[in-house]
C-alpha cells in the first residue's frame, strides 16, 4: 500500500502543478495584408502570471530572466511570414513580420514564457486576423540598410515614428510606411564583434504611392552603383540631409516598382478544380524517340570488355607464366645443389691438410715467453687474470 502510496505522488503533484498553469487571456490582432505587424512580448506582463510571483505579491523579488517560444497553435513552427527576436532574457521579446494576400485568414499563434529562474510557465494565444486592405497596398517600395541598428531597435513602434520621420523630412514626401524590417543576419549578415557601438544592421523597407522622388532614383543611378564599386562615397543631392541618427548605407538602396502589377493580377485565382464538360484531359505527347546504343554499349559493353581482358590477364599469370617460374625453380635448385657440394668438397680438403700438417704451431697459440725470468706464461686467462695486476709489477 505504501509503495502504491509513493508512486501516486508525482502524478498527483503532476495534475496539481498543471491546474495551475497558467494563461493569459487572449490577444487579438489584425494586420493588414502588405503592412508590417510587430507585436511586443512585454516581460512585465508574463511576469506576473507566474505562479510563484503572484503568491509571493508583497515582497519584491528580483527580475526574473523570460524567455518565450511562439508556435502557431499545435504546429512546432511560426508560419512563414511571422518571426520572433528577443536579444536577451531581460528584454521583451517580438513577434514581427509582413502578411503577405496569400496569408489573408485567422492564425492562432501560441506563446509560451518561461520563467528561468523556477521553471514555471505562462502561456498566451495570440490570434492573427489578416485581412486585405487596398490602402496597405504600396506600390513603390524602398528598402535601406541601417548600419547602426540591430533589428529589436527598430521595431518598437516609436523607433518605427522616429525612422519614418527622418525619411519625410530628407525626401519631403509624407506618405512613407515601414512595409517589412529584416534583421541583416537573416540575409547573411554577421554577428558584429562584442565593440561598442556595433551593430549587426537592419535593412528596412518603406513602400509609398507616390513615385520615386528623383534623390532615391539619383541614388541607385549606374554612376552612383559605379562610385559604390570603386568603394567611394555615392553623390546623393539628399544625403546630407538625413537624419545622422540612423547611418544609410546609401549603396545598398533598393528600390522595387510594383505599380505595373495590379493586385488582381498578383494574386492567382483558384478554380474549382473540376475540368470543363467538353474539355479532355492531354497528357503531355511522348518525348521524341531517342537512340539508346552509344549508352548501351557504354554501359554494358565496356564493363564486360575490361572484366574480359582481366580474366585474361590473369588466366595467364596463373598458368602460363606458372609454367616460366617453375623452369627457374629448377635452375636455383641446380645452383643450390653446385654450392653445396663446394662447401663438401673444400672442408673434405681442408681436413685433410690439417692431418698431415708439420708446420711449428702459430705462435700466438704458444705459452708467452719472459726473456729475463725464462719464464713461460700461457696467453690464455687461467691461474691469475694478469688484467688485475698492475703492469710494471708483472714485469719484476
Ligand atoms: C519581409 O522580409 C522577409 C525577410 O527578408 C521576407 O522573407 C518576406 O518575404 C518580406 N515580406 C514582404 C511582404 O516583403
Ligand atoms: C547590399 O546588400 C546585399 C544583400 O542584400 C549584400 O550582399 C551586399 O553585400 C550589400 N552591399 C554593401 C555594399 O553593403
């Protein structure tokens, strides 16, 4: 019973832990298509959700890190057009992009925080609804990198004011709005080097639908784009007149007419799906015949040439170059058996010598000879090892 006791206890605190999960309630939103749409997390707004700060209200507890993770609703990702940035988890976080007329409907879109502190979890379901609006639709289009921006400073709506506000006044043309804003590491950009003041860069892009105002088109002029390959400063009659907050990289402006589309073109019409009542189904004709012997032959052919010639080859290495080997065999064997009988006959002959020899013995095999003492004394190491007396002593 005790043991059954034990194991029910983490599924009870199991279930209690998930009754007080917590959520938020709703967020509704409806962008439009062909307009930017940026959405703060705010940290201080989850913040109070979790459970462990609500209980604990009266003491001030230090700022917990946040993290967030957004999904469309029972899916692992965001959908195409959405993106999600927080640069550390004592920021808000962004949910931030562009609908485009294909997106045009309801997106649940599930955001979780994580508390990282306590583990503990607040959720939130944000609903996208994107509808498609004709004054959303510009026809002209811009896009700026901003080389002293990373992209979570643009997006928060007065950063946005401020940027659109500096373009008004250098193009004196009011009607300017931010259209998409894409970080420059989503286009290859680098993560800068941890120096103040660097920045990774933010390529922004505001549409109108008014024409292009000749300082814009002076900018992407084949002159300018021919002083920006030379590394020198383009001449722009409106470059001094920017706002020096943001620094333009005024050779990197590019610049997009969409005013010969009209939106009922772009936008593809779908049918039903079912072919007209006179009308048949054509599959495509045949492709036209073609000659398929050179493959053939190549693929075929070839292979079993080069397996012939080696079975060949080796057929010969095994039996008639054996036969070759089998002749020099014999012919070391016979030089074999001619340095052996040598060997016989030269010690035959030597033993007999050594029988019948009267030469004196070498004299190095004598006993040594003292010509004072008439001593003899053997060479040979015997009696006393002459090496451990000294040498003028054994010469008295
Ligand atoms: C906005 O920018 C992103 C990233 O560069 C791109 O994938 C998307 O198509 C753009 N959307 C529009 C409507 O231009
Ligand atoms: C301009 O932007 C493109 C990507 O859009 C990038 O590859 C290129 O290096 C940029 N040019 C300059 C001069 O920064």
């Amino acid at each position: 019973m005790a043991a059954r006791g034990l194991l029910w206890t983490p599924f009870v605190t199991a279930v209690l832990l998930g009754g007080a999960l917590a959520t938020l309630p709703d967020r509704s939103v409806s962008p439009a298509a062909g307009a930017l749409c940026v959405q703060e997390l705010k940290r201080e707004h989850f913040q109070r959700a979790f459970p462990s700060v609500r209980k604990n209200s009266s003491e001030i507890l230090p700022e917990p890190p946040i993290t967030f993770r957004a999904q469309l609703l029972g899916l692992p990702d965001l959908p195409r057009w959405l993106r999600y940035t927080q640069r550390s988890p004592y920021q808000p976080g962004y949910l931030y992009g562009s609908p485009t007329a294909k997106d045009v409907g309801r997106q649940l879109i599930e955001v979780t925080a994580y508390n990282r502190h306590t583990y503990e979890t607040v959720r939130q379901r944000v609903i996208f609804t994107i509808v498609l609006s004709p004054d959303a639709q510009m026809p002209f289009q811009a896009e700026f990198f901003v080389r002293n921006r990373d992209v979570e400073e643009v997006l928060p709506p007065d950063a946005q004011k401020q940027f659109q506000q500096a373009l008004d006044t250098m193009l004196e043309q009011k009607d300017w709005s931010i259209v998409n804003i894409t970080s420059a590491l989503d286009r290859g950009g680098r993560v800068p080097l941890p120096i103040e003041g660097r920045k990774e860069g933010v390529y922004i892009k505001v549409g109108s639908r008014r024409p292009f105002s000749d300082c814009l088109v002076k900018a992407t002029s084949s002159d300018n784009q021919f002083r920006c390959s030379l590394e020198q400063q383009p001449v722009i009659p409106c470059y001094d007149s920017f706002s020096p907050q943001f620094q333009i990289d005024w050779c990197n402006v590019t610049l997009t007419d969409l005013s010969g589309l009209s939106t009922a073109e772009g936008t593809p019409v779908w049918g039903d799906g079912v072919l007209e009542d006179a009308s048949e189904y054509n599959p495509p004709t045949d492709s036209p015949g073609k000659a398929f012997l050179a493959d053939y032959l190549l693929t075929i052919l070839l292979p079993l040439l080069v397996a012939l010639l080696l079975c060949l080859l080796l057929a010969y290495v095994m039996y008639g170059r054996r036969e070759g080997l089998h002749k020099r065999d014999m012919k070391t064997s016979d030089i074999q058996m001619v340095h052996h009988n040598t060997i016989h006959s030269n010690t035959e002959e030597l033993r007999h010598m050594a029988s019948s020899r009267d030469v004196p013995r070498p004299l190095s095999t004598l006993p040594m000879f003292n010509v004072r003492t008439g001593e003899r004394v053997s060479p040979l190491p015997g009696r006393h090892d002459s090496a451990h007396v000294p040498l003028i002593l054994a010469q008295q």
